[in-house]
C-alpha cells in the first residue's frame, strides 16, 4: 500500500498557485474582460446607429457605461490578485497567448 503513495510527486503551494492562476483564474478573467469590452462595443455601435432616436442612444450610453465599469472591475481585480501575490512572494504575470 506504501508503494502505491511512493511514486507520487508533492510541490509547493506557490506552484500550485502558478498554476491555479495560469490555467483557471487568468482566463477567467480574460474572458470576463472581453465580454465587458463586447457590452461596451454592442452599446457603441447602438448609439451611433440611432442618431434621431433618444431612446435607444440612452440605452447605448448605458451598455457603455456598463462595459467600462466591467472591464475597471477586471482590471482591478487582476491588480489586487498581484497585490496578493507579491505580498505571498508569488508572482503573476499578465495574461497573454
């Protein structure tokens, strides 16, 4: 039963957090990011297509307001996450393919 266990290989708990952080936080909050910038374009293109109708171009401000508010919240988000992790002594790096 002991040789089942043997074999196994234990790392750190700061390369684990690389890793949590490389494979599931980083692209949660890339894809997060892209569809807040999405809502801000669809509320762009909405208030440039509708110059004569004040009804749809104050719907277009809002999705735009709401994009930018999303995309802040993202990018505050990944700083207080590196914030963390230099405070741990880990480090984070900007996602990029």
């Amino acid at each position: 039963m002991l040789a089942l266990f043997a074999n196994q290989a234990y790392a750190d708990i700061g390369s684990l957090m690389k890793k949590v952080n490389k494979v599931l936080i980083n692209p949660f909050i890339v894809f997060l990011f892209a569809l807040a910038l999405v809502y801000f374009l669809y509320g762009l293109v909405a208030f440039i297509a509708s110059p004569e109708n004040a009804e749809k171009r104050e719907e277009g401000k809002q999705h735009m307001i709401w994009g930018v508010i999303g995309m802040f919240i993202m990018m505050a988000v990944f700083t207080i996450m590196q914030i963390l992790a230099n405070t741990l002594g880990s480090t984070i790096t900007i996602p990029h393919n």
